[in-house]
C-alpha cells in the first residue's frame, strides 16, 4: 500500500514549454518585424522614455535572445520586403486620395474591383518581391561562388569547367539576382510599367558608357561630344509626334510646351461672345498636321476663299489674320503681325522670364537639403544657383522658340512640297542644339528626354504597324537593363552615377541604404 504522505498524481499535463519561453509563432513575427539592433533603438527613444510602455515590453537582452542578436539575412530580406510593401500601398493610397481630392473634389468612384486584383496592390506586391527574390539570389549566388572556389569544389570545376567558369566569376552574383527582374511582370502592364523598363534601360546605357570613359576608351573624343548629343534626334521625333501623333506622346510634356507659348497659340478673346466657337489649344496643332497634309496651302483670307473643310476649326483665328500674312501656318501661329522674326523675339522676351521665376523655384526647392553648406561660402552658392537656372531657361526658352520659330522659316525656304511633314523633325532637331549649353551639367535632362523619345517613338512603330509587339516584352528589358547597371556597379561603383541609385543597389542587396562610392572616398581621406 502507499504511504499516506505521497502526493496524488496531478491532474494536468506539464507544460510542454519551458517558463518564460515565447511562443515560436509570436517569436518569428518579431523577428520579421523588427532586428535587435533597431529595437534597441525603439526601446531607447521611445519604449524606455513612457512609462506604461516600459513596464509591458521586454528588455533589449531579452528580445535578443528571443529573436536572435546574430544577424539573420533571410529574416532581414522579410524584413525589407514587407516594409516596401506597406510603404508603397500607403503611397499610392494617399495618391489616390489627393489627386481624386483635387481632381474632383472627391465625388469620382472609381468601378470597384477585388483588392487582390487591383493595380495598386500588385504594384507593392511587384516592387517587393523584386526586392526580396533579389536579394535572396545575391545571397544564394555569392554563398555558391565562394563554395565553388574552395579546394573541396576542385573536381567539380574539372569536370564542368564552363558552368563552373560562369559560377564563380564575379560578375554571377550580380547577374543572378537580376533575375528577380521577372517579377515587374506581376505589375499591371500599363504606362508606368512601360516608364520602369525603359528607365532601367536607359541607366544601363548610361553606366556603360560611363564605365568605358573611365577605362579610357573615350579620350579620343573632342571637347562637344557627350550627353546632350541625343537632345536634337529626340526633340526631333517628340515635336513630329506631338503633332501627327498626339496619342504616343507624352501628355504632360505638350501641356508644359503649350502652357510657355502664349503668342504662338493664340487664347480665347476676353470679348468674344460665349457663343462664339474658338479653337483649343490641341486644335491649332491638329491645324499645323492637315496643313501639312494638304502641302501647305497660301495664305488667302476666308472671306475671300473659303478655307478647306479640315481646315474649319481655326477659321475664328485665320479669318481676321493681317492680310500681308503670306502663308496658311503663319496666319495661324501669328495672326496680328506679319513679322515672323518679330514674333519669335516677342516669344523669348515673354518666357524668359516667366521659365527663370519658376526653374529659381524648382532649383531653390532642390538645394535646400545642401543647407549646411551655405554659411560656409554663401556667394558661390548663390552664384552656382543662379548660373544653373539661367543656363537651364537659355536652353529651354530657346529650344521651344526655336521649335515654334522654325516652323515659319521652313515654310519659306522648302515651300509647300519639299517634305511637307518631315520637317516637323528637323524643327525639333534645330531646337535640340539648345542643349550645348547645358552640355556639362544637363544630362538628367536630355536622359529624361531621350526615354521618353523611346518610349514614343516605339508607339509611334507599333501604331503604323512597323513593328510587331513583343508579349512581355518590357519585362526582358527590364532585366536586361538590371543585369547590366547590376554588373558594372559590381566592378565600378562610381560608375553608378547618383548617390540614391548607388544607395538602392546596395540595399538590394543586402547591404544597407549606404553609399559605397561615398565611403570608399572617406577611408581614403
């Protein structure tokens, strides 16, 4: 029999987890939420510093040794991804909320559609699975190349010396991660998918081009070779499209165009009764394309000779035109002075001004994270702001003067036959020498334009069936372009050019929003 004094058996199972252990689930939520290192830093400046906070979280060496003080990469890849997701659903809510805010008013809905399926969320779902995929393959790719070069992985690299050539040169890592680039087909294929592909491409031609000059390969070339070289190809293929076809051109780019040449599109008169038809300002440009389409026709006023039918729109602005107006576009673009020298000084003494207020603006607005800098030598600042807005309102106010102004002076020298629609082109060409004055400083500016002449001028191919669509096709431009900026910033990091871009790269990877370029210059001083 038992002794009276033993103890009963209990009725509850043990616990199965020790005390004081976390659960394993709320334990990788922690992980993948926050690091160590910037919880220490929450807990210091905002956890430590409130009392009813500071009794319920844990210590800094007790969620250490929860979730792990030693760095987990993968964890830090969540980490990242998920922090990009919600930033970028954040983003583009409060988008959507402004501009339907100042749109409307607000009273716009748009048609409702599953959240799983809306652009907004396979955007963020894009953008973060690119950054997470690319930054577990670098790691993947870099673990195995350093496996490859080990003395253990000598007979596999006899027996498979290309694959193994390919796996451990150092540019495999950069190129393998690239992969990640497919996922931007998770993005909706629109415009903006469009403007990211060409963007990445267009970067990956930069860095090449950079990275040959700093072998040398460019020292052969004169003193006004560079970037602004592709400004008269590209304004000539962006003017010829904006008037012949608007549909493949950029929309806020013509607005900007129209909105600085006021006496070449004439406005609406203020007395002109409410009755009275009047011409848009896209109406004048249809004007200029059935003008070339119909070779040109002279000058005669309406009253005298009817103007053709696809013609009737400008009619209120060409009927009272100053009848020693020779030309059809000469009496649209300037109806009230003969003058066409003296309307295109007109022009440039109107908007100089009104471009140099706003690019002081924008160019002050730009320079205000440089702050720091400005005590120190005040008047070469000042001096350097205003060189750059002055050279930028050169450029800009003679480029457009001289888009609109070349278009009465090829009137008169190829009259009415001689490429009546071509020379369109070479007015936008003549207006692209502009950009030799910002030959030093100006190449974000004619980048800008040199993507979005791609971007048009591939419309402008698909629409009048030059070429044929490829599926996807944007995508492999995508990763292309990734896999080139991705191996050159591999073995040239300042061959990147801009301190953000550098910045995202090495976040891709890894390794923090740093600037490599920049701390490899401060270990040298």
């Amino acid at each position: 029999m038992a002794s009276s004094s033993s103890t009963p058996p209990s009725s509850e199972p043990p616990s199965s987890r020790p005390s004081g252990a976390i659960d394993p689930v709320l334990r990788n939520t922690l992980r993948y939420t926050v690091s160590a290192k910037e919880y220490e830093l929450l807990h210091r400046y905002l956890l430590s510093r409130a009392p009813a906070l500071r009794a319920r979280a844990p210590s800094v060496a007790r969620y250490e040794s929860v979730v792990g003080a030693k760095s987990d990469h993968n964890a830090a890849a969540v980490r990242a991804a998920v922090r990009v997701f919600v930033g970028s659903q954040a983003g583009l809510k409060l988008w959507q909320v402004v501009s339907r805010r100042f749109s409307d008013g607000g009273r716009t809905v748009g048609p409702r559609t599953s959240y799983l399926k809306s652009p907004s969320f396979r955007l963020s779902l894009s953008l973060s699975s690119i950054l997470l995929l690319h930054r577990l393959l670098y790691r993947f790719f870099s673990l195995l190349r350093a496996d490859l070069l080990s003395d253990d992985a000598r007979p596999f690299r006899a027996r498979n010396p290309r694959v193994a050539r390919a796996l451990v040169s150092r540019l495999a890592p950069a190129v393998g991660a690239s992969l990640a680039g497919f996922l931007l087909g998770v993005c909706p294929a629109d415009q903006l998918r469009v403007t990211a592909a060409i963007y990445v491409f267009t970067r990956a031609a930069e860095v090449l081009y950079n990275k040959l000059e700093r072998d040398g390969w460019m020292a052969w070339k004169p003193w006004w070779v560079g970037s602004w070289m592709m400004m008269p190809l590209a304004s000539g293929q962006l003017l010829h499209a904006f008037v012949f076809d608007r549909d493949c051109f950029p929309k806020a780019y013509g607005d900007f165009i129209l909105n600085q040449t006021p006496n070449y599109v004439q406005a609406r008169p203020a007395d002109l009764p409410a009755g009275m038809p009047w011409p848009g300002r896209y109406d004048v440009v249809d004007g200029l394309a059935e003008m070339a389409r119909l070779h040109y026709p002279p000058f005669v006023s309406p009253e005298v000779v009817p103007l053709p039918a696809s013609l009737s729109t400008i009619a209120p602005i060409v009927t009272p035109a100053h009848p020693a107006i020779k030309h059809l576009s000469c009496a649209l673009l300037h109806p009230h002075d003969p003058s066409c020298l003296r309307t295109n000084l007109l022009f440039h003494t109107q908007a100089f001004p009104r471009l140099a207020r706003f690019f002081a603006v924008v160019f002050t607005l730009f320079s205000l994270p440089r702050y720091r800098s400005f005590p120190k030598a005040p008047a070469a600042a000042l001096d350097a702001l205003a060189r750059s807005v002055l050279r930028t309102t050169a450029f800009l106010s003679g480029a457009i003067g001289t888009a609109w102004g070349s278009i009465c002076l090829l009137q008169r020298l190829l009259l009415g036959r001689l490429l009546p629609t071509q020379r369109f082109f070479l007015s936008g060409f003549l207006a692209g020498f502009w950009g030799l004055l910002e030959r030093r400083t100006g190449r974000a500016q004619f980048l800008y334009t040199a993507r979005a002449s791609v971007d048009s001028a591939w419309k402008v191919a698909v629409k009048r069936g030059w070429v044929r669509g490829v599926r996807n096709g944007d995508v492999w431009l995508f990763v292309v372009g990734l896999a080139v900026v991705n191996g050159v910033f591999e073995v040239d990091r300042e061959a990147v050019t801009g301190s953000v871009v550098r910045r995202t790269l090495t976040s891709m990877r890894g390794g923090g929003f740093v600037d490599p370029a920049r701390e490899v210059g401060e270990k040298k001083e």
